[in-house]
C-alpha cells in the first residue's frame, strides 16, 4: 500500500491500529494514481495529536464529527474516528454520531463497497466487510448493505454514484440505480456548492484513470436519470431536441455532448453550455439564431450567486465564450473586424479558438474548421507586432491630456480606442509621433461635431 514513508512508520509505532480507507485503497487496488488519503481509527482526534511527532502538523475540521487533518512530510492525511450516524428525515448531515471502536461497524456509514475497504497499517493487511475486491474487479459499483440506506439522507451520493461509475468505467448494479432513482428528489435539499463540486469531477471524469469519454458517459447518465433539473434545469430542453438543418448531424443535447467529448478539460463547462439557448430560441422566435443571447442568460442564472455559485470570473469567462461563439460563423468578416475581434478577447482566445474547433467538429458533418480562422488572426497581430490593447499604445491619456488640456476628459477613452483601430488597419504605426499626428484628426472631428 503506498502511503508517505513517515506516515506508516508513525502508525506502525503507534499502540492501538490505524487504517487507510476510501479510494485510496480502491485506487491501490486497482493501480490507478490515488490523491487523497483518509485515515480512521478507534481513538479521537485529540489522541491522535498527543502521538504526533513535532515536526507533523495538526488541526481539527468538525469538532461535532472529531474530524482532522494531518500533515506530515508535506503530505495531507484526513482523519476521522470510528462512528455511527444518525439522520433526520431531508437532512444529509448526521444530527447523532457515536463512537465506537469497530472498523466493521463504521463502514456501514460508507456509500458503496468499493469505498469501504480499509488496510491496517500495523499488521499490513486490507479488511473487506463487504465484498469490495470483488466488485472492484468486477467493476461494479454497488451500495453498502441496503441502497434505500445509502441514498435516503444524502442526496450527493447520487452524483457521486454517476461521477464514480464514469471516472472508474464501472457499471451501475441495478439495485442501486433503482434505489438512486427513487431517491433523486433528495439532491432539491444538498447545496449548490455540493452539487457543483461534484458536477465539475463529472466534467473531467476522463483525467482520473484514464478512461477515453469518461465525461460523456456521466453526463449521458445525467440526463437518462432526469437529474439535470437539480443541476441546470434547461438542460432538460435540449435532451432529443432535433435541429433541423444540413449543418448538424446531431440533435442539441448530442451535439453538446459531442463538443465535451473533443474539448480540453478547461474549457467543457463552456463546449457543454455554448447551445443551451438554442431550444428555447425555437420555440420563442421561430429559430435558433438568438440562442446566444438567450444562453446568456440562462448561464447567469444557474452559473451565478443564485444558481450553482461559480467564482465570478468564472462565470464571466463562460459568457464572454458564448457570447463570441458565433461570430464570423460564415467566414467572411474583414481582416480587420478579425482583428478586433482577436484584441477584444485576446485574454480568453486560446480557449476560445479550441471551443470553435471543437464545436465546429461536432456538428457531424464536413464543415470546414472555422476555428483556423481566428488562429491566423492572433498569428498575424503577433507577426505584425500591432497592438493587443490600449495599454499598449505608444501613448496614453496624460500624453493626450498635456497636448490638448482643454479637451473634456469623456472624449480621451474614445480617443484611445480609434488609435487602436488605426493601427489595427495599418493606418499608422504604434509611434509616438504618428500617434499624436493622428490623433490630432481625431480631435478636431471631434470638434467639428461637438
């Protein structure tokens, strides 16, 4: 069992057991990469920082459930002590927890077998109560003792039920699924932040093993147990909502899921949103060609503080995306407007230009790659040295400000962004003088029309 080398020989010297659970033995089990390390024993946390040595760093999480953090060599280990739970009726926090001292017992609280193996440090050796390295072999993913048990007080173990079958390739025993479906209602009372955490795993379930589409199988089992309504709602519209046109091979829900599939992991929050709008567009206007503006704001809503509680920057940058994602969708907007386009969103283009690629080569058909267009923009700036931003102009306003004092200070933003321009058309060069030269035709426009 790998465990940090000063960790296990702290537990071996210790007079009473301390076990390794969860997915880091699963993962062991399975030779897959491990990154969290869960340790429980029969003793409180208080005990256990009376044993640490000096060096080794300590601090209680939950005083209500003892649980803590350990670190040493760098390394974080959280600890809890054996226990029981016991819930209220809608409540996915236990109200009643009692410790005990049987590592058996306390695996009972856990959510499905796999999850429930634990290896004593001491006498190195792994304890299976409930058939878990069969199932792992197996690739079941099956629910401790009875599901009903497992899913009645918290609703999250539902999303972690998709996120494990697809992040482990298992498959779903059916008694569980069933159980899980009956039981989906529990996730209107789990928050938002719960909720998100665990879609996002959904979203890059394919980094965790390795396993090609991993993403696409937990969004797919997403929308076949109707739990996009405790997630984003619209969702549901999009799910074998035809789009009849010779562009799209697929329908809106298997087009976005076809754009996941090809888009990096950084950006498939945004491949998955980027037509959201599209069946509530139809059915307003009669077609899809306002589904941006409309995606917006369903993306607001359910990103934002009242929705899923994305970071702010987040959310904007998802946006931006949608925003932007149609233009020049017919390849011919000018060199310029290209250009503008490019210095406006210079920021986020990267991840721009693969959302255009991706969305590009999931409609299924022999559309030509749009995303290529915006690639030779950004090269051609860059090439051409123009200017990316106003910031980095030749000039600033204090220059404008000192040659014209009397010019109200509204018109100098304005001022800045035509120079832009100019330079962005190869008017003039990003020189000071030339800048001031032409500047001063702006101004006097400006006059003229004042």
């Amino acid at each position: 069992m790998k465990i940090p080398a000063a960790f296990k020989k702290w537990a071996k010297s210790l007079h009473f057991s301390l076990y390794i659970t969860g997915g880091c033995v699963r993962d062991y089990i399975q030779n897959n990469r491990s990154y969290d390390i869960d340790a429980v024993g029969a003793v409180p946390s208080k005990q256990i920082a009376d044993f640490l040595p000096l060096d080794a760093k300590f601090e209680i999480v939950n005083p209500k459930l003892d649980t803590s953090v350990i670190i040493m060599d760098g390394v974080k280990i959280e600890y809890a002590p054996f226990r029981t739970e016991q819930y209220k009726a809608g409540e996915h926090t236990p109200y009643l927890s009692n410790f005990i001292d049987d590592p058996k017992i306390d695996s009972l609280r856990r959510d499905f077998t796999c999850n429930a193996l634990y290896y004593d440090i001491k006498q190195d050796k792994i304890l299976d109560f409930h058939n878990g390295i069969q199932d792992i072999n197996n690739k079941i993913l099956r629910a401790i003792s009875s599901p009903d048990q497992v899913f009645c007080h918290d609703g999250l173990r539902i999303l972690r039920m998709v996120r494990f079958a697809a992040e482990l390739g298992y498959q779903i025993d059916p008694s569980t699924y069933q159980s899980a479906l009956k039981h989906k209602n529990n996730l209107k009372d789990i928050s938002k932040e719960r909720i998100r955490q665990e879609f996002d795993k959904i979203l890059i379930a394919d980094a965790k093993c390795g396993i090609q589409d991993a993403q696409v199988r937990g969004l797919r089992l997403i929308a076949e147990m109707a739990l996009w309504e405790y997630i984003i709602p619209e969702m549901r519209h999009c799910v074998g909502f035809e789009q009849k046109t010779k562009h799209h091979k697929y329908d809106v829900y298997e087009h976005l899921l076809e754009t996941v599939r090809l888009a990096p992991p950084n950006i498939r929050l945004e491949a998955l949103l980027h037509d959201i709008g599209k069946p509530f567009s139809q059915i307003k206007y009669g077609s899809m060609s306002r589904h941006s503006d409309i995606g917006v704001e369903i993306i607001k809503k359910r990103l934002g503080q009242k929705g899923l509680k994305y970071p702010n920057h987040i959310v904007d940058k998802t946006v931006r995306m949608i925003e932007a994602h149609m233009f020049d969708l017919k390849q011919q907007a000018s060199p310029f407007k290209m250009r503008k386009f490019v210095v406006k969103n210079y920021d986020i283009l990267d991840d721009f230009i693969q959302l255009v690629r991706a969305d590009t080569l999931a409609h299924g058909t022999d559309k030509p790659d749009r995303s290529l267009r915006f690639l030779e923009a950004k090269k051609e700036l860059e090439r051409l040295n123009l200017p990316k931003s106003i910031k980095e102009l030749n000039i600033n306003g204090n220059d404008i400000k000192n040659a014209y004092p009397d010019l109200p200070p509204k018109y100098i933003g304005e001022i800045l962004d035509k120079l832009l321009d100019a330079c962005l058309k190869e008017t003039i060069k990003n020189q000071k003088d030339q800048l001031l030269r032409y500047n001063k035709s702006i101004i006097n426009k400006l006059i003229r029309e004042m």
